[in-house]
C-alpha cells in the first residue's frame, strides 16, 4: 500500500544516494594523490571529468586547495569520506523508516542551508539554486511528514502486506 508522500522519500533516498557516492568518490580520489602536487592532480581530475580547469570557478578551487598543508588536506578529505558514508547511513535508514535517519538527514541538510544561501548571494548560478531548493525541500519535507517514520510506520507497513487477501477495498467480503 502506498503512502502518502512515499514519491518525494524515494527521492530523497536517491539524492543521497547521488550525493553519497560524489562524496565518496571525490575524497579517494584526493586521497590517492596525497603527498603530489595537489594543484596538478586536482587539474588532472578535472580534465578527466571533462571539466575546463581554465573555469573561474574551477581555477579558484584548485588554486585554494594548492595553498592547503597535508594536515589539512587529510582533514578536508576526511571530512568528505564521512559525509559520503553519512549519507550512505542516512539512506539505509531513510528506506527502512527509521526516525534516527529522519532526523539526522534533516539535521546533516540543514546544517548546510546558510552556506548555500551565503554562496547563491555571492553569485546566482541556476544550479546553487537547484541544490538550495532541494535541500530547503527535504528539510520541510522530513520535518513535516513526521508519520512516515517510526515505529508505526514500520509496522503499518508490516500489516498491509499481510493484509487479508478475502478482503475488498470497500472492506467487505467477497
């Protein structure tokens, strides 16, 4: 039986997914040039995404991480592996409706809303705002569709699909 708003918690599950699997992906990728220009190997990881390195934005990222020691390097890719692996959990939980997930995707999302706003005010790009909506999206969402997570969501879940099978939709008997 379908529920009431399962169609945007599906996306949800997906975007973090998504997001996961970047996170993932980007910090071991730093983490396999560790102790090599770090300028050089975030240049060639832009190539190699078909990203044009030569972009004022791109050219900033990679000129600023350039200027990064190793320790803090190791932190910075450390903090994206646990974010990614976060999100991970936060799938996992989401799927099986547990409220732990509920409120630590609404809590790792929001965390992050002023530093979205703050960057869309630096410059209006259609995707920051694309991300801001999404994220504004999924906190309101998870906050307000509290009935979906919990312990009777669980087993509400549970009794629709062990549901009487000589049973109508009207609820009367065949």
């Amino acid at each position: 039986m379908k529920k009431k708003g399962d169609g945007f918690l599906k996306f949800i599950i997906v975007y973090k997914v998504v997001l996961g699997a970047a996170e993932v992906a980007v910090g071991l990728s730093l983490y396999k040039h560790f102790g090599a220009d770090i300028e050089e190997a975030l240049t060639v990881m832009a190539v190699n995404l078909n990203l044009d390195a030569d972009n004022r934005f791109i050219g900033a990222v990679i000129g600023r991480a350039g200027m990064m020691g190793s320790g803090m390097m190791k932190l910075m890719v450390g903090v994206i592996l646990f974010l990614g692996v976060l999100n991970f959990f936060e799938c996992a939980g989401l799927y099986l409706r547990q409220r732990w997930a509920e409120w630590t995707t609404v809590f790792t999302t929001g965390v992050f809303i002023p530093f979205e706003v703050y960057e869309l005010l630096d410059e209006i790009t259609i995707f920051r705002t694309v991300i801001l909506v999404i994220n504004i999206a999924v906190v309101y969402y998870l906050a307000k569709h509290k009935e979906l997570f919990g312990r009777d969501a669980r087993l509400s879940g549970a009794r629709s699909r062990h549901a009487h099978p000589a049973r109508s939709r009207s609820g009367s008997r065949k």
